[in-house]
C-alpha cells in the first residue's frame, strides 16, 4: 500500500504554506552549494526533532491565535546562533505562515529538510542514482519485514538502529541517500521504513523534474534551437536544464515551456486566449 504524502492529507491553509515554503527552499538550493546545503538539510532536521519532541512548542508555533510576528520572534530566539542563516530563514517564514494543524508544521519541515539534502544531489547530478537506490532499498525492507520492523524499533536506542542500517548501505548507497534514510531511523515516528523509502524515491523524482522543461511547440524545433532555448531556460532557472519537446498543433506558434510547476506560455493560443478574457461581456 502506497504511503500518502503530506500534501496529500493537509489542508488547504497548510497546502498553500507548504508550496510558498518549498518555493524559498527552491532558491536556496539553486543559489547555493552542495556543502552549504548538506549543513542546511541538517539544521532543519535538528529544528524538525525539536518540535517533535516539544510538541507544546510546536502547537504555539503553528497557532493562528498568537500573532505571526510573535511566533517569528519566539523561533529567532531559540534557533540564533544553533542554526545557520539560510534555515532561520527558512523557520521563520514558516512559522509565520497559516497552518491547518501544529502536525502540518512538523510535516513542512521534514519535506524541506529531506529537499535540502537531494539538493545537494541535485548539485552533483546524482539525483538519478539516489532515487534508484530509495527505491531499490524500499523493496529489499518490503521482503524483509523482520529488518524493517528492527530499523525502527524505538526499544532500541536510535544510535544502534543507525549501526545497523550504515552496515546495509556500506558500499552500497550513495552519501545523500544514507542520510536520508538514517534521518528516517533516527525520527520518533515509527513509520515503516520501506514505506518512507518509497516516499524519499518519489521527492527525489520531484526534486529531479526541476530540472526538466516540457515544451510543446506547433512546429519541430532544429537543433540549433533547442540548444539556444536549453541556454536560455539555464540562465533563467540558474540550474542546467534539460528538454523533452512535444509536438502541438494546437498552440498554432511560439512555445509552451513547463518547468516544475512553473509555465511560461508564449504561444499563438495562449496570447489568443488572454486577449478574449480581457473582452467585455
């Protein structure tokens, strides 16, 4: 049985904060280093274990009834100087934002740290390994429900669990993916950890179509084109990207270009259609 995502259970409050909070993740990743994010990912694993473990804490940062300005100040205070700049950054906006549940909170957090650390996948380009690897090793715990049951087994002391797995993985797994996985052993949740693979594989997917533009054009681009568009997108993203072409008729000229959830339309239709919404009724 497939594991829901996060965004699959929030709300529409949490939803909207989630997507803002992955935007800033997005340029973080894009303007920083592999190094930069590896330090990233963990502060906000830290930040993501404190409110587990103060859930009174969390349920104050999440609340709608104390003023955003309030929570910002209370997350600066405790997170100044045990964190870097780029997640106080990050907490901050969180915790400003609106949220349907204190659990929302917790959830975003775990999504942005999981995303900073394929971030810096996404630096060396081996995001594609690092999703084949969370998936391979999601099926191997599906076969073995016995190791699975013992990796998160919190009668165990985390660092015993963390062992265990390391030996797994040793020559095995990449850097990114084993700190992924050891983050998933080390959480208080129990979840199943070939359930929590198979989610990590699906993110990196989604970490990796960033870097992918879907372009529908109503007639075949040369060669020559397509490498000045793969330029231009580069520059525009700031991140190497690749193209999958498709050829449409229906936008009768220019280009449709969807990177990630981002589209860019330049297309006969698509000026056609904006021009018809702006005719009186």
């Amino acid at each position: 049985m497939a594991e829901s995502t996060p965004e699959s259970t929030m709300q529409s409050a949490s939803r909207e904060a989630l997507a803002e909070a992955v935007r800033r993740l997005d340029a973080h990743v894009d303007a920083s280093s592999g190094a930069d994010l590896a330090v990233l990912g963990d502060d906000l694993f830290g930040v993501q274990r404190l409110l587990q473990a103060e859930p009174a804490l969390r349920r104050h940062l999440a609340d709608p009834a104390v003023p955003a300005e309030a929570r910002t100040e209370l997350a600066r205070r405790l997170l100044d100087g045990k964190v870097g700049a780029a997640a106080l950054d990050l907490v901050s906006n969180l915790v400003a934002s609106r949220w349907s549940s204190s659990v929302d909170l917790g959830e975003a957090l775990e999504t942005l740290a999981r995303s900073a650390v394929l971030g810096v996948a996404e630096k060396d380009g081996s995001l594609d390994e690092v999703e084949d690897e969370l998936f391979r090793f999601g099926r191997v715990l599906d076969r073995e429900p016995q190791l699975s049951a013992l990796l998160v087994d919190r009668t165990t002391p985390a660092d015993k669990r963390a062992s265990l797995l390391a030996g797994l993985l040793r020559g095995k797994a990449s850097t990114v993916t084993a700190t992924l996985l050891e983050q998933a052993v080390r959480s208080p949740r129990a979840l199943a950890l070939d359930l929590v693979a198979g989610r990590l594989a699906e993110l990196a997917a989604a970490r990796r179509d960033r870097y992918v533009a879907h372009v529908r054009s109503a007639v075949a681009l040369s060669e020559q084109q397509e490498q000045r568009l793969t330029e231009s997108l580069g520059r525009l993203y700031g991140r190497p990207i690749s193209l999958q072409v498709e050829h449409d008729p229906e936008v009768l000229g220019g280009l449709v270009v969807q990177v990630g959830g981002e589209l860019i339309d330049g297309s006969v239709a698509g000026r056609l259609a904006a021009a018809r919404r702006g005719l009186p009724t």
